[in-house]
C-alpha cells in the first residue's frame, strides 16, 4: 500500500521529521476537582475547600487542583492532584467542563478540566498536604438562582481564587 502524501508531497513521517511545534505557543494544562459532601438530612450540600500556602493566590480558598505532568492523563491529573493536596482518593469523578478563559490564572495561559465527585458525610476524611495549608468543607446554597459558597455563615464567593466560584457553580447545577 502506497503511503499518503499532502499536498506538498510528504509522508506523514517527512512531515513529522520537519514539524515545528514552537510555531504555536502551548497552554498549560490543569484539572481542578469539585467534591460534593451531602447530609442525610436533606440540607444542602458541602464543597472541599482547600487554603493556599503558595502563591499565586497565597491565603486564599481554592479546589483542590494542579497542574498535568508530562505523559499524564488529564484524568490523572485530577485524581493525583486531589490526593496530593487533601489524601483523599478512591473517588469516581465526572467532567464538569473546560474552563479557559484568557487571565483566569495569573501565571499564563492555563486551560484547566473540572470534575466532580459527590461523598456522603463521613465517607472521606481530607487532610491538607502538598500545596495545601488546610482543608475546610463550606456549605453549598442556592440564592435568586446562584450558588452561594458559606463558611461559618459568612459568604466566600469573592475569597475563592482563580475562578473557582465559577465552576463550584457550574458543578453544583450538575448535582
């Protein structure tokens, strides 16, 4: 069988051999994990929180998230970076979305894979680690048809980094 050749007569092997790939600058690629704790009581849900030791964003709350290895799945990602920042692992996540809005991380041009996961209360016992200071569950409520992220009752929607309070929001209308 002939090998198929493009327009300008190379074999995928000749075009491959002479492909420059710093002809388009590359995201960085991450995943960031939303997990759900739920109450058998009915009330509303909980999202794992976790506080920042480093910068960017240092102090702040952000989900547990970070940033793909080379040669690694971006499911991976998420399930590694999860059990690096709060141990938890084990857990079965579904896509949230792709979240790649210009400036949503200040380091660069970052496009990040959200997933979710939804735990029972006691299920999961997170602890803080890697580039975790602490971890914190915040309760989960609906508002004028908004979700509002509380800790101890007060409203954290503007404490959470990057933009995390858009794809909290995004999962919570998935669960």
């Amino acid at each position: 069988m002939q090998e198929k050749r493009d327009a300008n007569g190379l074999t995928e092997a000749e075009f491959l051999a002479q492909y420059d790939d710093s002809m388009y600058p590359h995201p960085s690629l991450t995943a960031d994990v939303v997990i759900f704790r739920t109450h058998d009581d009915g009330s509303s849900p909980d999202v794992l929180l976790i506080r920042r030791k480093n910068h960017p964003c240092i102090g702040q709350l952000a989900l547990p998230g970070g940033f793909a290895e080379k040669g690694e799945t971006i499911e991976t990602t998420a399930a590694r970076e999860l059990e690096e920042e709060t141990g938890v692992t084990g857990l079965e996540m579904k896509l949230v979305g792709i979240y790649s809005r210009p400036g949503r991380d200040p380091r660069g041009w970052t496009v990040s894979a959200a997933y979710t996961a939804t735990v029972k209360e006691g299920e999961i016992r997170p602890v803080a680690g890697d580039d975790a200071r602490e971890v914190c569950w915040a309760s989960v409520q609906e508002q004028y048809g908004q979700a509002i992220v509380c800790i101890d009752g007060k409203c954290v929607n503007d404490e959470l980094a990057f933009d995390h309070y858009e794809i909290i929001s995004d999962a919570y209308r998935c669960i």
